[in-house]
C-alpha cells in the first residue's frame, strides 16, 4: 500500500509538471492505468479521481486501464494514438 501511495504522489507531481508546460498546452493527454492484472489494483474511477484527470480543462484527456501482461485495451490504447496523432498534422 506504502508503494501505491508513493506511485501516485510521483505520478500527480509528473501530471502538473506537464500541465504546467506552456509548450504542451492543449496537447492531447493519455493517462494509462497499467498492471491491472494484478491484486490491489486501483479502479478507473480511483485512477482518475486521485490524479484529478476531471479538473483539466482545455485539452482532451482519456484514461485506460490496460495489462500488457494479458493485452487488456491495448488496441484501444494504440487506436487512441493513431487518432490523437493526427492531431500534430
């Protein structure tokens, strides 16, 4: 659980430290849930409401829960990327 929290807090500090680029605003934003394959895993809804994804506004923010272990939502994931890449064009 101690290893959870501490993951969470690096994650969030990562999330507004890329928030916060003024170079990457508006820039769509892929939030990925990994490992949920394993005990103890968090949900969708826990994912979200501690790194706070519904609070951003002004950009696109999608958040999967995926297992590369057993392929869960890989093809989404790589479906949303394909999407959001065109973005750049």
């Amino acid at each position: 659980m101690k290893k959870l929290i501490m993951t969470i807090y690096l994650s969030l500090n990562e999330l507004h430290d890329l928030l916060s680029k003024p170079s990457l605003s508006g820039i769509p934003m892929l939030i990925l849930g990994n490992k949920i394959d394993k005990p103890g895993a968090l949900s969708k809804q826990d994912l979200t409401e501690q790194m706070g994804l519904k609070c951003i506004n002004g950009r696109d923010v999608c958040c999967f829960m995926i297992s590369c272990k057993n392929s869960i939502n890989i093809d989404t994931v790589i479906d949303w990327l394909v999407k959001h890449s065109k973005w750049m064009n």
